[in-house]
C-alpha cells in the first residue's frame, strides 16, 4: 500500500509539479538596483530634483534637509537641465569639475 500510495505521488509530481519546479529552478534572481537607479522612480535615465529630495523610504523631504539636497543637486547638476544623468550623479560626491 505505501509503495502504491508513493508511485501516485511521483506521477502527480512528474505530471503538474515538474513543469512548476522546472520553472522555479529556472527563475532568474532579481537584480540589485544601483543608488542611481533606485532614485530614477520613472526610470527614463536621469534623476529630476523631486526624485532626489526624497528620504531613504522615498518619502520626499522638507525643510532644511530638502534645501541641503537641493543645494547638493544644482551644484552636481552641471549642464543645467534641472535632471541629474547618470555622469553626473557619479560626481556626487567629489568636486564637481568647474564649467568651461
């Protein structure tokens, strides 16, 4: 009886689970975002002032942090596009290069 009850098993499995496992095994891990990627809420490949003024749960800012960051933000923001590019957001950080 347990033998008979065991090859039931195996057939269900091989016949409905094999193709979920199969999936499964085969799921790819989720790739980890870089800090540029996770301030680019809308994702079109720059950061806009409102994105970066946001606290570490993404809630925005206010008050003397939101004009600490705003101030960071214009000074890296070198082309004046009012966005941060992914160059640019990589000079956070380092002194930013004066403009020609």
């Amino acid at each position: 009886m347990r033998n008979w009850l065991l090859a039931i098993i195996c057939v269900a499995f091989v016949s409905q689970g094999a193709t979920a496992f199969a999936a499964l095994a085969q799921k790819e891990k989720p790739v980890k975002k870089t800090p540029f990627e996770k301030l680019d809420a809308d994702g079109n490949g720059e950061v806009s002032l409102s994105e970066y003024c946001v606290d570490t749960k993404g809630k925005p800012l206010e008050g003397k942090p939101k004009e600490a960051k705003e101030k960071t933000f214009k000074t890296y923001d070198t082309d004046n596009s009012n966005s941060l590019s992914a160059e640019e957001f990589k000079l956070k950080g380092k002194k930013p290069k004066a403009p020609k």
